[in-house]
C-alpha cells in the first residue's frame, strides 16, 4: 500500500536503502511492458530485472514480490483513462465509462488474469473512481445507484472485452474458415436442422452478417446501448 501512494506519502526520515539506479515507476512501467508484449505468465522478478539490466535479488529494493508489483501495474493502467468531459451528453459520459474499461483490457489483455475481487486501492483506480464519478455526479441517481452503474457498465465492458480478447487470439491460431472446414461435416452430422429448426436458423443469418461465430464489438455497441437505455429510464436526463 506505501509503494502505491509513494507519491503523496512523506518519507520516513533517517531511512536509507541502497543506492537505487532506475525508478519504481520505471519497474512498473517495465512490468507493464513485459505482460502487453509477452503475457501475464510472464510477468517475473526475474524477467523484469533481466529487461532493465539488473540483478533479480537488487529489485527486491524496489517491490518486494511479483504480487506486489502486479498491484503497481494495474493501478498504473488505471491512471491512463482521460478526463471524461462534463460538457457531454449524460449518456456519452456513461458510453465514456464502459468504453474506457473496455479499451485498458483490449490494450492489457493480460488484466483478466489478475484476480478483479477486492485491488487494492491506488492513487491511479482511486483517481478513476472518481472520474466516474463525477461523469454521473447530479444527474439523480442515488450514491448508491451511482456505486451500482459504474459496477455495471464495467462488468459488462470486462465481459465484453474478454470474448474480443479470445477471439484475436483465436483468429492467430486459425481462421474462422478453416475452422468450419475441418469441424463443420461433423457439426452438420450431429445437429441437423430438423432437430434444431430455431437455432439453425438463427445461426446461420448470424454467421451469414458476421462471417465468424460472434462479432464482440457489435454485441457491446447492442448491449450498452440496452443498458443506457435501462438506466436513463431511472433519471431524467437533462
């Protein structure tokens, strides 16, 4: 926790620790580099010292585990969101909200392994909070109602941005195409449209326009425009 708020905590006098040759930033930022480039699995006190050019027992003076500088790196994600203007539209703002979690995970995919329950608060996701916040401040939700359509819009971002996530790795491993060339005798053998008329039906006009088995970034302009909907229904937008 004194790692994270590094910046606004007074240091404590007559400490001193061994001269330090590149920044705690400098670590995050390097860990941040490793998983966007490599994956979270990747993420190590070792591969991260090898990158700076150190010694994996002198990063010790900097984070103390590989947990703790994950923490670091994920509040330093957080702190990368823009303001969201004020002079917007109450429901652009709450677009502004949804879209910027999922942007951070399509940037970060490495975010969906870490555990989401309970981060530890940083300056970066306690500063977020409260750019999210202030978006929906006075436009007559509760503070209750306000803690709950943030949870919401992020959660269904989160969820959203993890099936685009899969679907890029996917599409790395093999093409829609060729993945209906080798499957679909099978599929057609198992499932014939006769037992499954809805379905069938359904699929293929979904496949037909998509061309793939989902389209994720179609389905979160559907979906969050149903819970815009679903929440503007709560307030009167000025």
């Amino acid at each position: 926790m004194s790692l994270l708020w590094r910046e606004v905590l007074p240091a404590r006098p007559g400490v001193r620790g061994p001269k330090q040759t590149v920044s705690v930033d400098t670590v995050v930022r390097t860990g941040v580099a490793v998983a966007d480039r490599d994956g979270y699995e990747k993420v190590s006190i070792r591969t991260v010292a090898a990158e700076l050019g150190l010694r994996p027992m002198s990063l010790y003076t900097y984070v103390p585990s590989k947990e703790a500088l994950i923490v670091l790196m994920v509040d330093a994600v957080a702190a990368e969101d823009a303001p969201i203007s004020p002079e917007l539209p109450v429901r652009e703002r709450m677009s502004a909200i949804a879209g910027q979690v999922r942007t951070e995970i399509l940037r970060h995919p490495w975010l969906l392994e870490v555990p989401p329950w309970r981060h530890v608060l940083g300056p970066g996701r306690q500063r977020r909070y409260e750019r999210q916040l202030a978006a929906i401040d006075g436009i007559g939700l509760s503070d209750i109602d306000m803690d709950r359509v943030i949870a919401v819009l992020s959660e269904f971002a989160t969820g959203n941005a993890r099936m685009a996530v899969a679907a890029a790795r996917s599409a790395h491993e093999m093409t829609d195409a060729q993945w209906w060339e080798v499957h679909g005798p099978l599929l057609q053998q198992v499932m014939p449209a006769e037992q499954f008329p809805i379905s069938s039906r359904v699929g293929s006009a979904a496949g037909e326009l998509h061309q793939a088995p989902g389209d994720p970034h179609g389905e979160f302009d559907f979906g969050l425009n149903r819970l815009l909907d679903g929440i503007e229904s709560m307030i009167e937008v000025p």
